[in-house]
C-alpha cells in the first residue's frame, strides 16, 4: 500500500484521538486547570508508547508545566527529526461566543471545531499520523517535543532545553504551529515577530472622591490613563514608541478584502498603521491593550477613580532584542504621564521572533514532499505571533534546519471562539509530513 493510501486510512482514528485531546481543558493560563494540563502530558505519552514508542516521558523543568519527550531512536545512518507541537490551549473565553461546545470536537462543513484543533493540538496530531504511517518504526530517528506552557510564554523551556539537551538534539525541527496561507495552500513560515508586555498602573489620588465636588480640578485614574494609552499610536495608528525596529519586508501582497474577511474587521473600519499588510503584520512593531482593571459599569458611581491598570502588549519585529523592546515600551510610558500621573511599570513576558533560513537538502526535500501531498508548491511566508522555542532552540542548535508547518488556516480563529481546523487541510498536512519524513531517510548523503 501507498503511503498516501496508508495515511488516508489512519486518518479518522487520528481524528478521533484528537477529539479525545480537545476534550481535556489543559488551558495552561488556569492554575485551576493544572491538573488538565497534566492529564493532557499523560494522555500524549499513552498515544505515543501505543504509537509504538520505546521511551516515552513527561518532562518539566523547575516544577513547570509538564512537556513530553518521547523519541525513537535513528535507524544506523539516519538523521534525527525532532517534531514540535504543544499541547496546553489559550482559555476558551466566554462559552457564549461558541456554536459548538469549546471542548467537545465537532465536525461542522469539512471543518472540526474545538478549543486547540488547530493550537495545536492538530499540530501534535499530525506527527502523530505520520508515526503511525510508519507503523511506529519511522525511517529516520524521530524525537517528539510536546510543550505544555507554550499559551504563558514558555517561562521554563530554556531551563527544559538545558536539562534535556541530548535528547532534544536533532538534524531537523519541524515546528507544527503556524498558519497556512491560505486553504488549500500549503506555507512554511520563516518569520515570526516577538513579544514585550508590560503592566501599567496610573495613579492621580490617594482616595475616590465625588466626581462633582473635584471634578475640573482633579484628574481621575482612568481619564489619564486614557490618555497615556493613546500616546503609544499617531493618528494613523502607526507605533509611536521611539526605538523600536522594522524587518525587511518579502514583496507579498495580502489580499485587503481577504484581510478584512478573515479578520471580521467591520465594513468602514478603517486599516491602522502604514506600509504593506504583509510589512505592518509581520514585520513591523504592533502595540495593543489587552487588558483594563479600572471599575466595572456595574459599579459605576460618580467618583473620580484614584487608580486604573492597564496590560499592553507590544509584537516586535523578527530580529529585534525582545528585552530593549520592552524597555523601550517602559520609557516610553513613563515618559508620557499625562498630569504628572504616577505611573509605574510592571514587566510582562518577552518571547524573540525569529528570521529562518529556509535552504539546504532537508527545505528542498520538505519542499519537493508537501508539493506532492498539497498538489500545489508551498508558498514561503511571515506571521505576526510568536513561537518562543523556536528562537532558543535555533541559537541551542545552530546547524539544524528549521521548519515551521501548519495545521492552521486564516480562518481557524486560533484563541479566540469556535476555532476550527480544515480537514481536507488536515488530512493533506498528515500525508505531507509523512512524505517528508520519508524523503529524509532517503537523501543522497546526509548534509
Ligand atoms: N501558534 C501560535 C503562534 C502563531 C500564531 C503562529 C499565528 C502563526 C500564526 C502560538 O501558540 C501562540 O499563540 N504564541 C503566543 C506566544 C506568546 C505567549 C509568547 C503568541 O503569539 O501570543
Ligand atoms: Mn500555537
Ligand atoms: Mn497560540
């Protein structure tokens, strides 16, 4: 039998098994779920010895969430494939937003909806359709690196690497955690932005006091806090913060009307920032406030506020120092007080971007196997989010090839309601690892 014959066959219990993945809200953001992130580490580690693994664990460093490394060691002359994925998933939010339960797969119009389908559940999935393509004796050695706090900005994973160094090392990554381009069309992505996130806190007055009797004379917390957030943009919605860096941008053009679509930014809305689509979304610095602790409406009462908090985070571009980003983000806000407002500062998580060389024997082969599964030629591409380890493990392993697939598609709504996963999208990413896989055993001499 083929292997796309093979695969094709596989594939419904693989699905099945990822339902059973999506069932466990290993929502690594809720300590009140620590224990589903757990069970999650478990029930990987149970799919991969059943998968036929010989040396299969859970890992954590500093008694972090729990990772799993499971590997298979390379047949005599064979190269060492280590397949990246996590399994932890951002919050489901407000179950309200959802048409289908968040943490009960369901299969809606050739697309199975759930929390973590795409992020990246399905990114573990796949890997595991391709080992059992292989029936659990993959061609070349294979090494599973499954994290479990990739959704809180990996905090342990350089102390992770360092513990397991060995056992991570690999010829190959192949990262399962981006976006296509677009359905049907297969991408490997070779930018990502970083990270900076900060905590601001805005203080005017040592107590509440009656909004009627002070107001026009004393400045409340929310007002200058307002107004310290609308500093951090021009008019234009361009980044406003001195000192931040822009990467070359690929001469690509992002359909505006699919922008729009995809996004669900409403008709009159208008675009914000300046250059390509491709250049402000993957290449350039993005600030946003996604977070405020100020009085809720339903405790409204004429007082003027004494504090308000605010979490900004800022995307950086790919090739920028994540730690001087953030703290040219600090100076930036504290340079701005509105009034004379105290302001304090409060670091958040920094996560580099990277820039990846997409070359070499092990890209051509990847290249030449996902043209074949896909029927059509990967396209190279940025993304604007941010995978943590792929910066640490590039400067860990300088001479291994990187490769970050997909299971994901503009559409997939990753981290936000009804996150979703294209099956025939699905079913074409399981065959096109499994063709790589076996491409990479079959190169003419290792590089
Ligand atoms: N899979 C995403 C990263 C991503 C998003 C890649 C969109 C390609 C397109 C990942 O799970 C993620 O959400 N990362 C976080 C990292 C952060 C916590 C440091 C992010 O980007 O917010
Ligand atoms: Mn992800
Ligand atoms: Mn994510």
């Amino acid at each position: 039998m083929s292997l796309h014959d093979v695969v094709r066959d596989l594939l419904p219990r693989v699905l099945s098994d990822l339902g059973d993945l999506v069932a466990i809200e290993s929502v690594s953001a809720d300590r009140a779920r620590a224990s589903e992130v757990e069970r999650s580490a478990l029930a990987i580690v149970g799919l991969l010895v059943d998968a036929g693994c010989p040396d299969a664990r859970v890992v954590r460093a500093n008694g972090g969430a729990p990772a799993v490394i499971a590997r298979f060691p390379a047949p005599a002359g064979m190269p060492t494939v280590c397949l990246y994925a996590h399994h932890d998933v951002q919050p489901e939010g407000d179950p309200v937003g959802w048409a289908t339960p968040p943490f009960m797969a369901t299969e809606v119009n050739g697309r199975l909806y759930g929390r973590g389908v795409s992020d990246d559940k399905g990114g573990f999935a796949v890997h595991l359709a391709a080992l059992r393509a292989f029936g659990g004796k993959p061609p070349v050695g294979v090494t599973l690196f499954i994290e479990g706090e990739e959704e809180v900005g990996s905090t342990d994973l350089a102390q992770l690497l360092e513990e397991n160094r060995e056992d991570l090392a690999a010829d190959v990554f192949v990262i399962a955690d981006s976006d296509n381009w677009a359905v049907g069309q297969p991408a490997f992505t070779t930018s990502l932005r970083g990270l900076a996130s900060c905590t601001v806190e805005v203080r005017t007055l040592d107590h509440g006091v009656h909004s009627g009797e002070y107001g026009g004379v004393v400045p409340d917390a929310l007002t200058a806090l307002c107004r310290l957030l609308a500093t951090l943009h021009d008019d234009q919605g361009n980044v406003a913060i001195a000192g931040l860096a822009t990467a070359p941008a690929p001469a690509m053009e992002y359909p505006p009307e699919r922008l729009r679509e995809e996004s669900g930014l409403f008709d009159g809305v208008d675009w914000i920032g300046s250059g390509s689509f491709v250049e402000r979304m993957w290449c350039k610095p993005a600030v946003s406030v996604i977070a405020l602790d100020a009085t809720p409406l339903d405790k409204a009462s004429n007082t003027l506020i004494p504090v308000a908090r605010a979490k900004i985070s800022a995307r950086i571009a790919p090739g920028e120092d994540a730690a001087r980003a953030l703290a040219a983000v600090i100076t930036h806000l504290n340079d701005h007080a509105p009034w004379g407002a105290q302001v304090t500062v409060t670091e958040g998580e920094t996560a580099a971007g990277s820039l990846i060389d997409f070359a070499g024997p092990y890209a051509d082969a990847a290249r030449a196997a996902f043209t074949e599964a896909w029927g059509r030629e990967p396209v190279l591409i940025g993304q604007g989010g941010s995978i943590p380890m792929v910066a640490d493990f590039g400067k860990a392993f300088p001479e291994a090839t990187i490769l970050i697939t997909a299971v994901g598609d503009p559409d997939s709504r990753a981290h936000g309601a009804n996150e979703s996963l294209h099956l025939a999208d699905f079913a074409a990413a399981c065959l096109a690892e499994t063709l790589m896989l076996n491409a990479f055993a079959h190169l003419d001499q290792r590089p």
